[in-house]
C-alpha cells in the first residue's frame, strides 16, 4: 500500500470519527470539567450584553470572545464548537509533525481523536482544548518559518489560559538563542493590545496581573507532586505513551544543532514546563491550584508530536510492511478507548438536580421576580441574566440577613447546599426566619445518590414575605406536596 493512499485513507477516517464526535456532542448531557463549563457559559452568553466580561481573567478574554457567539445556543453548541477545534488541532499537530520530517501524519490526526484528556474536553465548554490549539498553531506557524506569525499568535496565549506566560518565555528563549530579535517584540503584543482595551475600565495597564483571580494561598489545599505524572498512562493512553517514551531520543534526530534546538524549545521543553508548573503549584497548594489532571489536555499536541517521531523511527526499519500496521494500530486504540467513554456522556446527578430546580424556576411563578442564587449550574436553567442586579444577585451575605432590602418582598431563593454549605447563610438561618416562607425542595432519590457516592447537593425554594408569617418551615419540610424527588 503506498503512503498516498495511507495518508487519503487516514484524513478519511479522520473525518468520520470526528463526524461521530460531532453527532454525539450536543446529545451528550454530560460535560467533562464539572462546575466551571457553567460559569465559562454564563460570562461567554452574556458578555456582549455585558462586555466587561470580555475582560474578566478567569474566563479568559480570548476564550470568552471566541464562545461568545456559540454560547447563545447554550453548553451543547459549546461542545459542538470545542469538537470543531479539536479537529482543527489534530490537523495542524498532524501537519507540524509532516514539517518535522515525519510520515503518514494523517494517522496522527487520528491519534489525537483516541487521547482522552483532548476528547474529553471536547465534550465540555472549557478552555483547555483553545489554548492547545493556540500552542500547537504557534508552533507550526514557527516551523512554516513564519516567525512574526508565530510570535503574535503565542503573544495571546496568556489571555486563553493562565500558563500562557511559560509558553511566551520558551518562544522568547528561543528567538534570543538563534539572534533572531526582530520576532522578539512582537511576543509583548498580546499583552500590549490587551493593556490597552483593559486600562480603561480597570485604570491600569497591568490590569490583567492585577486582577489574576488566583489566590497564592489555594483554597483547596494541596496533593502529591507526582499526581500529574502519574495521570500521564492514563491521560495519553497506551498508544501515544510508548511513543511519547522514544520520542524523547528521535526528536533529537535532526539534521543540524539549530533544529535540534528549536525541536527541544518549542515542543520537549514547554510539555515538560507546563507539567512541573502544575506540579509544583498542587504540591504548594498556591494560585488556586486543585490538582486537576484535565489541564495537561493544553499540551497534548505537542505530546503526541514527541509520540509520532518515536513511531516513525520504527517505520523507518520496513516502512512497507509497518505502515499499514501502525494505521491499523492508531484506529484499534480510538475504538479501545471510545469502547471505555460510552457516548453520549449521561448527565451528572448535580448537573440533573440543576435542572429540576432550574427549570422549575424558570417556569413558575416566581420567576418574575428577583433571583438569589449562587450556583452556575442552577443560574444556567433559570435562563435568567445573572449580571443585572435588580433580576439576579449571586450571593446572598449574612450581613443581609434577613432584610435584603427595600422593595425586595417577594424575591426569591434557591439556597443549595453544595454551595451555601460552607459559605454565607445557612439553611438552617432561612428555615427559623418567619421572613421566608419555604415553597420547594428538590432532593436525589437513594438511587441516584448511590450512583454519586452520596455526593449531591439538594435545593431549596424560599420566597421572601412581605411581613413576618406565621408559618413552620420546619412543618413545610415534611410536606411531600413540596417535594421534587429527583432520580
């Protein structure tokens, strides 16, 4: 078989399997990623009705512009739109490598579709798979000899996820190695034209530094340095870890000391940066670090580049003969791992009391009036703006307690215990106040607690009288009139 056909034949079933993910992204009710593909929604959704959201640095100002248009179709077009992107990213990480000497890459495009931490995240509203494009494009428009280009797109890397400065740094150290100093400004102009948009409405260039939503002490304590390393066999598969492995000893294969070098800077170096930062941010416990294995889903381009040139050093012993392996190999390991990720993805039990409560809310009568809440994935049901004070506010202090304020008789509460647990009132604070009247509550069924470990969250519906009543809440409780069983 001749590497022609192999390359028509691997784009071919590329585009079947990236047509079965796109099948399946908006039927999946499920995201990867938890909690935050709500509240990159809601700043994403409303930004263009509120555009100082653009510029709220835990979205991400590149991240929210680019969704701000898919948002209006809610989280499933979300997905739809991040599985477009991971399309693009397989094709650009397939034709980085056929820059780099390498062949049959349209399997490598293949490839990448059977590496969970990128398909996974496709199938979210999150930002990891944006900023891998963003990488894995800088660093072919770097090999394409595209040096200004480069620079530029990598200049915006900061402003698509946090780590983007490491990403920066690497490209800089390289453009001052090879003396090329031309490329070396135009790095700063991300940060330049942002300064600039930001300034006004913050009144600091440096707004972006100021405003980094991270704390240096994490709220969410601190884990093992090795958790992203250990998560690597799992996160790659078993596939792109052999090559991944031996990659590191062929990428070296170049033919002179500059591509070496460019090799090891743009692609060995920032994998393995990134990966340490993480680590060693988790082993703190500092800038907001949780541990999440998720985000080495940025990098992942530029592993499974590192993986392709181990599997073609073995090529090149009987290209003839083990070409067609490989292909057959590549396609075996996307149906072993899509066989263990069953789509669609189901819908979580916290994501599935949401919408009990969300939608209740939505539509009943309450719903005309205002809205405290503090849970994204409630907000998102509720199809409510929840950046216009007088329809919703996204706390409820103590110190408002029980007076919300003038003419806020009537308001209403969805008090839910994942969130309100451990912050501001408590349930037991509504339910002893004669001010709230409880009106509905929404809790899991055994069965779908013992599906999530006893992990849910429940929901309870306050309305705010307009003077104190005579009602037991506690009475109320035990009304299965009142009850939403949610299973």
């Amino acid at each position: 078989m001749g590497e022609k056909l192999i390359g028509r034949t691997g784009y071919a079933i590329f585009a079947l399997l990236l047509s079965w993910l796109f099948y399946w992204a908006p039927q999946s009710f499920g995201v990867f990623g938890g909690n935050d593909n709500f509240a990159h929604w809601i700043l994403a959704r409303y930004a263009w009705q509120h555009p100082e959201l653009f510029l709220r640095m835990w979205g991400r100002p590149v991240y929210t512009f680019l969704f701000s248009f898919s948002a209006y179709g809610g989280i499933p077009t979300m997905k739809v739109f991040n599985t477009l992107l991971l399309g693009v990213t397989a094709l650009v990480a397939a034709d980085t490598a056929k820059r780099l000497g390498m062949k049959f890459t349209p399997w490598l495009a293949v490839l990448t579709l059977s590496v969970p931490r990128l398909f996974e995240m496709s199938v979210s509203a999150m930002t990891e798979i944006t900023m891998a494009l963003v990488v894995v494009g800088a660093v072919n428009l770097y090999f394409r000899k595209q040096f200004l280009w480069a620079a530029l797109l990598i200049s915006f890397s900061p402003f698509t996820r946090p780590e983007g400065w490491l990403f920066i740094a690497a490209m800089g150290g390289l453009f001052a190695l090879l003396r090329n100093w031309r490329s070396i400004p135009w790095l700063a102009f991300g940060p330049v034209v942002m300064a600039l948009i930001g300034w006004p409405v913050y009144g600091s260039p440096l707004w972006f530094l100021e405003n980094n939503p991270y704390p240096m002490e994490s709220p969410y304590g601190s884990g093992s340095p090795w958790t992203f390393v250990n998560s690597l066999p799992r996160g790659m598969n078993t596939t792109v870890l052999i090559g991944f492995v031996t990659g590191h000893i062929t990428l070296w294969f170049a033919a002179d000391h500059r591509a070496r070098l460019e090799r090891f800077a743009l692609i060995v170096a920032p994998f393995w940066l990134y990966l340490i930062a993480h680590s060693y941010m988790w082993s703190k416990g500092i800038l907001g670090s949780m541990g999440l294995v998720r985000v080495l889903a940025s990098v992942m381009p530029l592993a499974l580049i590192i993986s392709w040139s181990g599997w073609n050093a073995v090529l090149r012993l009987r290209p003839k003969a083990l070409a067609p392996l490989l292909s057959l190999l590549c396609l075996f390991t996307v149906f072993q791992i899509w066989r263990n990720h069953p789509f669609p993805k189901p819908e979580g039990g916290i994501v599935r009391i949401s919408r009990s409560a969300g939608l209740w809310y939505r539509d009943s009568g309450y719903a005309k009036h205002k809205l405290y809440c503090q849970n994204n994935n409630i907000l998102y049901f509720t199809e409510k703006d929840p950046f216009t004070y007088n329809n919703v506010t996204r706390y409820l202090p103590a110190n408002m307690f029980p007076d919300l304020g003038e003419n806020e008789n009537g308001a209403f509460v969805l008090w839910d215990s994942r969130r309100f647990m451990t912050e501001r009132i408590s349930l037991d604070q509504l339910l002893d106040s004669p001010h709230f009247r409880l009106v509905q509550r929404f809790e899991p069924t055994e069965s779908l607690q013992a599906r999530n470990n006893g992990t849910l969250m429940r929901v309870y519906a306050f309305e705010k009288l307009d003077l104190p009543g005579n009602h037991d809440n506690r009475e109320l409780m035990a009304d299965p009139r009142i009850l939403t069983s949610v299973n």
